[in-house]
C-alpha cells in the first residue's frame, strides 16, 4: 500500500500528541508504565489513522472508450441540471461526490485531455451537503477538455475539511491520462464535475458508491442522438 508523503506531519503530529498524554499521565500520577501505555495507545491510534488516511492505492482504469470514470471515492450524492455561469458558460449535469472521513481522498481525472488550473477561491465552509456550497465555499477549479467533451471539476472544502491541493503545475496547460492522479482533498470533502449538457449519459446513479478512477459514472453521448 502507497502513502502520500503529505502524511509526515501529521505523523509527527501524532507522536507530539502521544507524548502529551504520556506528560498529563505522569503529572496526574498515575505509574510511568500506565501512561506509557495509554500515551502510546493514543499516539499508535492517530498514527494508524492517519496512515489509512493518506493511502493512495493503485487504481485500474477501464480501457473502454467514451467513458467518464468518477473523479473521487465516495457517494454519489446529486445528479443536477445547472447553468455554470463562469467557465463553461452554458446548461451543464453537475455530478456532486461526497467524501467521508474513511474514504480514499486522492482525486482522479475523470477524462483525458487538456487540464488547466483555473485557480484556488476563497470562500465560506458550509456543509457539503448544502447546495449553496457549489458556489460559495472554498475550492479549487478545474477544467479538462477533449475532442468529445469538457469537465469542470471543483475540490470544494467543507467545515472539516483543512484544504484541497492540485499537484500538477498550476501555470500551465497539461495533457493529462483519464484516471491520473491530480489532487487530494483532506478530511472529508465534495468533489463536483460539471459536464455540458447533452455530452454524456448517467450510468451511475444517487446512492452509489464509487471509486476514484475505476467506476464508471457515465459514457459520452453519441452525436446526433
């Protein structure tokens, strides 16, 4: 199993913690080996969790063709119509993905082509679930275009969340792989794509569960249907 090297501090984090309850242990006065114990238990305890966390397992995309694969792990939790006013300027199916705490918070691209970061917009932290949080809270933007369609994907921060991060370089046009790695987004999040209306057809539905990079949510729509 693979880490993202963005554990460390929090790693660190976890030992300091450990070794503070190992401290409020002996000045409480219980015994060196019960507040061994216990600030060990503590510190193992985030450690653990914050390794699970931070995994970054190997995904398998799927070789099919005109294919939108989910571009975060989690619960498809909103299929809606929406105009997007900024970028895409035009009807659009907003796809919204929901992350928990326990699910794997690499983001994966959803199509292949030209990505271009558009930018990090600060904002409020509402609930995920509210759906005033696709336009008002923190996130990070971007877009990816091909020859069949254009994706719109927005890493929105939620009142846990402690940040989003895009790892390709942000100055710059990149040719990217569907299913390639390009962000994560910390402790429990939503992911939104946004698709042109008319470009796609829904193949998962509200209520599934999916997989960065491996399940398919929708297919292309052929032209001229």
């Amino acid at each position: 199993m693979k880490f993202r090297p963005e554990v460390k501090p929090f790693l660190l984090a976890s030992f300091v913690f450990g070794v503070f309850i190992y401290a409020v242990g002996i000045v409480a006065g219980a015994s060196n080996g019960l507040a061994f114990f216990v600030g060990l238990l503590f510190g193992g305890a985030g450690t653990g969790y914050m390794l699970f966390f931070f995994r970054d397992p190997e995904m398998v995309t799927p070789a099919e063709p005109g294919t939108v694969v989910a571009a975060a792990s989690g619960k498809l939790a909103k299929i809606a119509e929406v105009y997007e006013k900024d970028y895409l300027k035009q009807d659009t199916v907003r796809i919204s993905i929901f992350l928990s705490l326990f699910d794997v918070h690499v983001n994966r691209f959803p199509i292949g082509g030209f990505s271009t970061f558009l930018g990090y917009f600060p904002g409020k932290r509402l609930f995920t679930f509210d759906e005033k949080s696709s336009d008002v809270n923190q996130h990070n933007a971007i877009l990816v275009r091909n020859d069949e369609t254009s994706c719109l994907v927005r890493q929105i921060v939620g009142p846990v969340c402690r940040r989003v991060v895009y790892w390709l370089r942000e100055d710059k046009t990149t040719v990217v792989k569907q299913g390639e790695r390009f962000g994560m987004m910390k402790f429990g999040s939503r992911l939104d794509m946004y698709f042109p209306k008319g470009d796609i057809e829904m193949v998962a539905k509200i209520g599934d569960q999916v997989t960065a990079g491996e399940t398919i949510i929708a297919r292309i729509a052929k032209k001229g249907n």
